[in-house]
C-alpha cells in the first residue's frame, strides 16, 4: 500500500507545478491545474443588475449557475473584443472558506506548462501591472517570466458577498 499512496503523493506533487497558460492582452498568465475543472467555449453570459463592473454574468453549466468574470478587468487592464479564441476557463476557487466555481473570461488559452518549484520567483514588491496579492509567483519559462495567479484572493470577501457567495456576511 505504501507504494501506491508514494505514487498518490507522487503524482499530486507533479500536478502542482503544471499550469494552464493563457493570454490576456499582452500577457501570458497562468493557472495552477489543480483548481481548473474545464475550459468552455465563450458564450454570452446573463447580465445580473447591480453587480462590479468586473462581473459579465452568469451561465448555466449543467444546471448549474455560474458567476463569471472578466479577469482583464478584474486585474485594472482594459476587455479585448470577444474572438474565437476567447474561451471561459471554469475553476474551483475558496472563497471565505467554501469553495465556489466560477468562470473567468481569458483571450486565448494556450497550453499546460510544467514548471520545477526551483524556478518559480517571489512575486515582486513592485513593478507589475498586477497587484502583487494577487501573484503566487513568477515562474521562468524560457527565458522569460509567466504570473502565476493566486486565485483564491483574485475575488475579495466584498466581491464575494455581491455574487452571494458567501452563507454569512464577514464579521
């Protein structure tokens, strides 16, 4: 048995230095593959009255409803034009500590990147277009350096509660 659960760890620690890379403006971001549970192919969400200008809308996945938001706004960067590229990417992020699906708009996605935990930097102090809350890291891919975002903190407790999100408000 132990073999099998060395194999588990084995393969969960891999799985944590893939990630999902993809384009938003002139950026290449990414996403550790853990917290993606798809990507979908960009369909106009419902708009919901009264909420961020960051937030497009919902979707209904498999009967399920589905916040999603322009991550290029969310991050202060002005929204491309809608492409055929442009896809949602559906991830499972933890928000006031339940964990919730969401959908970010992206501009094209481009491949699953593995990156060793040695070449993965701070997030620096300044000198990013980002907030460096919400950076887990930069990782360098040839040559040059890919933001890994931090998911979870990319939505605050205040955005969260606007989506209803949250069970209770925070104290």
């Amino acid at each position: 048995m132990s073999s099998s659960n060395e194999t588990s760890e084995s393969q969960r620690a891999h799985d944590q230095n893939q990630f999902l890379t993809f384009v938003l403006g002139k950026e290449t971001l990414a996403i550790g593959i853990l917290s993606i549970k798809e990507i979908i192919e960009y369909g106009q969400p419902t708009e919901v009255p009264m909420m961020p200008t960051f937030i497009r809308g919902v979707i209904n996945l498999r009967g399920a409803v589905v916040p999603v938001l322009d991550l290029a706004a969310r991050l202060n960067k002005s929204s491309a034009a809608v492409t055929k590229k442009t896809c949602i990417v559906i991830i499972e992020a933890e928000i006031a500590g339940e964990r919730q699906v969401i959908g970010i708009i992206v501009d094209a996605v481009n491949e699953v990147l593995e990156i060793a935990t040695g070449e993965i930097e701070a997030a620096p102090a300044f000198g990013t277009s980002i907030r460096t809350d919400y950076i887990a890291g930069l990782g360098k891919v040839n040559g040059r350096f890919v933001i890994i975002l931090e998911m979870n903190r990319i939505l605050s407790l205040e955005d969260a509660a606007l989506l209803g999100l949250t069970t209770s408000a925070a104290a």
